[in-house]
C-alpha cells in the first residue's frame, strides 16, 4: 500500500480542501448556488412573508431524504433527520477514519475541531472559548450538573416539566449529596411571561444556589421566558442552567443574550446535525469552577476544552456538524424560525377548529414556536399515537406524563403543507367517531 507522505498530504489536504470550513464544502458544492438563486428571486419577502412561499421552502424539502419516508414523522423534537449533504460528509469522514482510524482521525480530522468550535460559535453568536463539544445534551447538560460544587442543604429549583435525564441528575445529587432539589410545577400552557418567573421566584430561599430551567418545554413546546429567569435570579446572587435542546438552531437567538451561566443542547434537533452530536456552553469566567464529568489532566484550568476527554467517539459525526450548519446558514436563521412557526400554525389553526380536538400550546409567538400538544376527547395520548400511526402512517409522540396527556406534534423545516393537511384530516376524521 502506499503510504508515502505524497499521498497522506494529498488526504490531509483533500479534507482541508473539502471540509465543511472551506470554500469547497458540499453545501457549496451542491446547494449554495441553488439557494442563492432562490432567495434572490425573493429577495424583497420578509422571513414571515418567506415562510409561506412553497417555491422556496420545495428547494429544503428537496434536500431531506426524510422527504420520502414512508412514514410521515412529526417527532421531529425527538430527534430530527440530517439533510443528504451532512449524511454524505459523515460517509465520507467515516470511509476515510476507517482506512487507518487512530491516523485519520486523531491526527486529521480532529483538525476540524477548532474551526468547528468556531463554527458553532458563530451560529450561538458567542466566544469560540466559551463552547464544548459532546454527543448529546444530556452530556452537556449532566457535565454542569455535576460538576458545580454543592453542599449539603443547598437547593436547587428545577420543574417537574424540566427534561427527566436532568431531573434524575438532580435527584441523584440530592440523594447522594444531601442538596434539596425543588421542583415546580406549571400548567401549560402559559402566556404570562411574569406569573412563570414569579414562580422561580417565590421558590428561592436563602440556601437557594441554581435555577435550572428548560428553554422550550419538550413535552407542549412552551417557551419559558429564560433571560427574564436568569436577570431575577442573578439579582439574587444564584446561576441558572438552561437545557436548549429544543430551542438551539430554531429560535434566533445569541446564546449571551439569554444572559444565562450555563447551556447546554443537542444538535440532532432543529440544526439536523448527525445524531449522536452536541454542544454546552459555559460563561468564561465559571469554566474553571465546573469539574468535568471526564476526568481531565488539569480539571481546575478553565479551558472549555477540559470537557472534552470523552475518549473515543465518532468524529466522522462530529465533522458532519460543519455541514448542518453550513446548510442552516444557507437558509438563515429568521427564515427558519419563520418557516417553523408558520407549520405549527397552519396544522394546529385548523385542528383547534375540530369539534373535540384541543390543543395544549399557546399559538402566539412568544410562547411556542414549532412544537404543540394536541389531544381528541375520549382518546389517551397512546391510543392516539397508536391509530395514527397505524391508520395513517404518522408518527408522532405521546406524552402521558404528570398534568400533561398530549400527542406531541413536531414538524421541521422539511415539512410540507400537504404532509400536515394529512394530519388534520386524520383528526377531523378521529374526532367524528
Ligand atoms: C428538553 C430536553 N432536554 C434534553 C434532551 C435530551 O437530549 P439528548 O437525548 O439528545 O441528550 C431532550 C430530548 O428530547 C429534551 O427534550
């Protein structure tokens, strides 16, 4: 085999050369061009007016083989499917790590890590230092859990709507640590910015040390009023943890803004970056006070990469992101966000009109976006589930959790109107039985 420093440069530069961070990337390659033309042609339509221009948005759908699936998935907050680009970027960073793993990825393709912290900086519009990468967040957000220092009788306020991997991280602190976690309890949907963080508010008491708080509810897609928590809570001295899973890459938002300490998100979600991906985010100067959850050689310096020392894992997945957001960028933020709204509303205006159907999400902008609950009268959220899954080949998720007993309906930007007129004659007909 030849494996002459010809041909290793020819390999080390062909990724340069072809990677996500380069002018060769394959959204250039194969959208750039196209999705340029498109938003020229509309280029005087504002995100809003964007988000029902089937034109455009046939160009998105184009590029998701989820497109075709025989099943229609409406759990896109679950996890959603990758564009065709980011899958082809994995297999080929997968074909070339396997051609000699321990070379082509500890000493290649692990050169794609800091343009890719970058990258990902750019999109939560925050300092490159400030970012960790990781496979999920539940990593993300457990390495912050347990890496603060907490004493016996500390308190800690979460809700019992928070997210249960984070819950269950808590309750294991309390149970082996002695912390008191707190747990509110919301009935949504809510659209009252002040009443929710009053609720935080009234929980605090003088041992009180973090708010954890959940940026959109996965369980009816609410959207908590995150900076207003964080600006009361640090008025009070206390930090507060904010789990993005379901907001990163779909509200336009910089991560400081939220004016949070800690962040933590999945990217196999609305960025549709390769599942098995994530991110956290911790404000510069706590980053030396947080221990990681992978033991690190210098645990206390307070360099984000300390969180870093999973050992090994996919970076074919990990460079994958650089396409994800490539293609993001290529539709835009605004547009995106518009575009999710616009197919939560056209579905679930239409449903709540349906004698016996309800929705449990709020339909104006500031307390949901893509995200909504939906219930028939005399049908649990399984037997729904179930029958449009069966009888209709949708697929979305039940949730019978506490006060909450919803289908959760989750679109994405691949979603076409046609796919969510499907849904609602489904309900209407459920409905009439
Ligand atoms: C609010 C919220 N947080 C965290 C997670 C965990 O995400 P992951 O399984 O990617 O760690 C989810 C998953 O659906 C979620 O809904």
């Amino acid at each position: 085999m030849n494996n002459s420093p010809n041909r290793r440069s020819f390999f080390k530069k062909s990724l340069v050369l072809a990677g996500a961070f380069s002018s060769g990337s394959l959204f250039n390659q194969l959208h750039a061009e196209d999705f340029e033309k498109k938003a020229n042609i509309y280029k005087d339509l504002s995100p809003e007016e964007m988000a029902s221009n089937e034109d455009y948005w046939s160009l998105i759908q184009q590029a998701y083989p989820a497109s075709s699936s025989p099943v229609l998935n409406l759990n896109n907050g679950g996890v959603s499917p990758s564009p065709k680009l980011v899958l082809d970027a994995v297999d080929r960073y997968d074909k070339m790590a396997n051609m000699a793993p321990s070379y082509y990825m500890w000493r290649i393709l692990d050169q794609g890590r800091e343009p890719l912290r970058q990258k990902l900086a750019d999109l939560g519009g925050c300092d490159p230092e400030e970012i960790g990468i990781n496979r999920n967040a539940t990593e993300a957000l457990n390495s912050v859990i347990h890496g603060l220092d907490l004493n016996k009788g500390d308190e800690v306020i979460g809700s019992i709507q928070d997210y249960p991997n984070m819950m269950n991280a808590w309750k294991q602190r309390a149970l082996r640590e002695g912390i008191v976690y707190k747990q509110l309890s919301f009935d949504f949907p809510i659209e009252d910015d002040e009443f929710i963080v009053d609720m935080y508010r009234k929980a605090i008491s003088p041992k009180t040390k973090i708010i954890h708080v959940t940026h959109v509810i996965n369980w009816v897609g609410q959207i908590m009023p995150v900076k207003k928590i964080c600006q009361m809570a640090h008025e009070r001295g206390l930090e507060v943890i904010v789990d993005g899973a379901h907001s990163f890459g779909l509200l336009d938002f910089n991560i400081p803004d939220l004016e949070a300490d800690y962040f933590g998100t999945s990217l196999h979600k609305y960025l549709s970056a390769p599942i098995g991906t994530g991110m956290m985010w911790i404000k510069k100067e706590h980053i030396s006070k947080v221990w990681p959850l992978f033991c690190d050689q210098d645990p206390t310096r307070g360099d984000i990469r300390k969180f870093e020392s999973l050992g090994t894992r996919s970076f074919p997945l990990e460079q994958g992101i650089g396409e994800a957001i490539n293609f993001h960028n290529g539709i835009g933020k605004k547009r995106k966000e518009a575009r999710a709204r616009y197919l939560k509303n056209y579905w679930a205006e239409k449903a709540i009109k349906i004698p016996g159907v309800k929705l449990h999400t709020s339909l104006k902008a500031d307390y949901s976006c893509v995200i909504a609950g939906v219930s028939i009268d005399g049908m649990t959220p399984r037997e729904l589930e179930s029958t449009l899954l069966k009888k209709y080949k949708i697929h979305t998720s039940p949730v019978s959790y506490e006060n909450i007993d919803v289908v959760r309906v989750s679109p994405h930007v691949y979603t076409k109107p046609s796919d969510l007129d499907r849904l609602v004659k489904a309900l209407e007909e459920l409905a009439a039985k």
